[in-house]
C-alpha cells in the first residue's frame, strides 16, 4: 500500500518533467542542413515567394472574370414609385382642377444581354493570359535571386566556420608554444619579453575569434530570415558545402535565362496593347432583351380612378460603331509601339553574353588561385615545423617563430577565403546561364 502511494505521488511529477523536457527539447532544435535542403525550405517557407505566388492566382482569377464579360448578362429590376404630387389641369365642363396621372406605378422586369462580336473583349482575355505567364517568370526571377543570395550566404557561413576552425587551431598551437616559452623562460634560456610577446599574439587571436564569431552570427540571421526559420532555433549547416562545377562548364541555356523571357514577354504584351487599342476603332454588337410587369394606379378626380397591370417586353440587336476620338487612339498607339521597340532593345541587351563570359573567366581564375593558395599553405605548414624545432633548438629566435605562425595562418585564412570564391563563382555562372535551380551537392 506504501509503495502505491509512493509511486502516485511521483508520477505526476515524472509527467511533469518528462514534458519540460520534451519542450526544452523543442526549443533547443537544430536544423542540420545542406544547401539542398536550406533551398528546399526557402522554396516553400520564404515570404517573398508567398507573396508572389499569391499574385499569380490573383491575375489567374482575372483571366476568369474576363471570360465572363463575353457570357449571357441577367438582371432583374423592382422598381415601386409613389407620385405624391401629380399635375392638374381645368377640363371643360368642371369647375375645378383634375389631377391627371399616376399616383403609383410599379415594375418588375428581366433584362438580358449577350455579346456577339466584340474584339476588344477578346483582347483583353488575351492579354490577362500573357500577363500571367509574366507574373510566373517574375516568380521565377524571385526564386533565381533568393536561391543566389541564400547560396552566398550558406558558403560566407560555411567559410567563416572554417576561419574560426583555423583560428581555435592557431590558438590552441600557440598556447602550446607559450607553455614551452615559459619553461624556456624559467629555465634561463629564454627572455622574458618572449613571453609577453606569445601573450600578445594569443590575444590578438581571440580578437579574431571574436569578430568571426559576430560575423557569424549576423550571417546566420540573415539565413534564417530567407528560409522563414524561428530565430530561437539552432542553425547548423553540413560541413559538405561543394558544388559540383563539371556541370557548369557546359553550355549556358541562354533561352532559359528569366530577364529574357520577362522582356520576350513583355513585347507579347505591348504587341497586344497595340491591337487591343486599335479594336477601340471596330464596331460590336450585343443582342438584348427584356420581359416585365408593370402595375399603374391612375386618378383622375375622386370619382375616377383606374388601375392596370400589364406584360412588356422587347428583343432587338445593337451596334455601336466608334465615329470620331480626338486622336486620342492614335496617340496610345504611338506609345505601345515605343514600348515594344523599348523591350525589344533591352532584350537585345539582356541576350548578350557578357555577364556569362565575365562569370566563366572568374570561375577559371578562382579556381587557379584556390590550387595555388593550397600550395602555399602545405608550404607554410612544413616551415613553420622546421621553423618550431630550430627554436626548441635555441638556433631562432621567438620572433621567426611567431613570424612562421603568422604566415601559416594568413595562408590558411586566405585559403579559405579563395575556397569561398571558387563556390561564390560557380555559383554565380549557374546563375549566369540561367540554370541556378540545377543546384546539387
């Protein structure tokens, strides 16, 4: 009975716990993540994207509401009017004046109408189609220029990930060194002022590590702000940040660049606007008709009155031919052909093959400057050794030491600066040719 009372007095508080923990576990979340998946997420949590996407069902349903203007109009009308004050008027044989008309009247019709030919109207359809394949590439440069950023951003965290590991490293290396100096020191075979020297450089260091770890931290919000993700979590991306760059030396895709087809597009849409403002000079023609009742009360004096009801109704055809406008026609004709000539000249511009041909030469160029930063640094790396052991020798001084050590980290750092290029240009030739959304690991 003891042990019952016992284990009914702790397991709510192991409930309690165990949800505690549950919800620290979900506050504390980390997001591990490859480019691939950092631009999985963007695609469907960024803002932006939503926004844009919300547009294209908006000129979507604009398609629809124009197509209805061509389909059979109904209406139906009440109307009830009471003529409180109605003329009079002397009729021979009285003495005084009669009212003459109606005290109420009321109505009820159906109209109906159909357009038969309008051309216009069929214009108008057309151009709301054009304008949603417009919307569609504009959500596609939107995509293509957040991937790009989000890309850049994923490499600069990457990157400075990789400069706070070469600076713990340093630290760690010179701290070593610092505790051999201070033997050194107290054994008589080295100067004091060695080891004020190795504490500067540690500090400096941690100098370093401070201002990287700021750096990341701004990035990284940044990131999370394009991929829509909750601040209070964690973000911690794969250390598997390569692009494959044997696909970008291919053939650019010119014709799948989205500046290109925005304008290709663009002059759609002002060749339309040039027909749609010349249909103003056609004639249309819509048929009608209409069916209703109408109830009138008529009085005369106080000893005649009459009411009536009767049926109306009436079918016909109408055609409405434009005669004179000012040249105003003309005038907005003049100014959609502008237009066109306008985009069909920035189109030219957008299809050169400057910014592909600049992209190509840079990736080329990073990526000889990556092979030779490396080398530099397996250089560094075997002088500072023989640099280490000539000192713990006594035949250096701690200056060439910390001289090595400073080499091997610039070179190091610079490696990897050189290794962000190289990702960053191949990005930006992916770009380029019109093929960012081609991105794998």
């Amino acid at each position: 009975m003891g042990n019952k009372r016992i284990i009914l007095f702790f397991l709510p508080i192991a409930l309690l716990l165990s949800i505690q923990f549950a919800c620290a576990e979900k506050n504390n979340a980390k997001h591990v993540l490859s480019l691939q998946e950092c631009i999985s997420i963007l695609l469907k949590n960024n803002l932006t994207l939503k926004d844009r996407h919300l547009t294209n069902e908006q000129i979507k349903l604009e398609v629809d509401r124009q197509r209805c203007f061509n389909r059979p109009q109904v209406q139906g009308d009440i109307s009830f009017k009471d003529n409180y004050q109605v003329g009079s008027m002397i009729i021979p044989g009285e003495t005084t004046p009669v009212s003459i008309g109606s005290n109420i009247t009321s109505m009820a019709t159906v109209n109906a109408t159909q357009s038969i030919y309008d051309k216009r109207q069929h214009l108008q359809i057309e151009e709301q189609k054009q304008k949603v394949r417009l919307s569609e590439i504009k959500t596609s440069i939107t995509t293509e220029d957040l991937i790009y950023q989000t890309g850049l951003l994923y490499f600069a965290i990457n990157s400075t990930c990789e400069m706070e590991q070469v600076l713990k490293e340093q630290y760690q290396l010179q701290s070593s060194i610092m505790s051999e100096t201070s033997a050194r020191v107290h054994n008589g075979f080295a100067l004091s002022t060695d080891l004020q020297q190795m504490q500067v450089e540690l500090l400096d260091v941690k100098s370093k590590q401070a201002s990287l770890e700021m750096e990341k931290i701004q990035l990284i919000n940044k990131l999370k702000k394009n991929l829509n993700i909750d601040t209070s979590d964690t973000l911690v991306l794969s250390d598997n940040y390569k692009i494959e760059s044997k696909k970008t030396l291919q053939y650019p895709d010119f014709y799948k660049l989205s500046t290109v087809q925005l304008l290709q597009q663009q002059k759609s849409i002002d060749s339309l606007n040039i027909r749609k403002t010349n249909a103003l000079k056609s004639p249309t023609i819509s048929l009608f008709a209409n069916y209703g009742f109408q109830n009138i009360s008529l009085e005369l004096n106080d000893l005649i009155s009459d009411k009536s009801c009767s049926d109306v109704g009436s079918v016909g055809i109408k055609l409405s031919i434009p005669i004179f406008t000012s040249g105003k026609i003309n005038k907005e004709i003049a100014q959609h052909k502008l237009e066109f000539q306008k985009h069909e000249v920035e189109a030219k511009i957008a299809e050169e093959k400057t910014n592909y041909l600049n992209a190509k030469a840079k990736f080329y160029s990073n990526k000889k400057k990556l092979a030779l930063s490396e080398k530099q640094k397996e250089l560094s790396e075997e002088v500072l050794k023989v640099v280490d052991q000539r000192y713990k020798n006594g035949k250096v001084v701690i200056t060439d030491l910390l001289k090595a050590q400073e080499d091997l980290l610039e070179n190091r750092v610079r490696y990897t600066q050189k290794n962000y290029d190289l990702q960053s240009s191949i990005l930006e030739l992916l770009y380029c040719q019109g093929r960012i959304k081609e991105i794998t690991l």
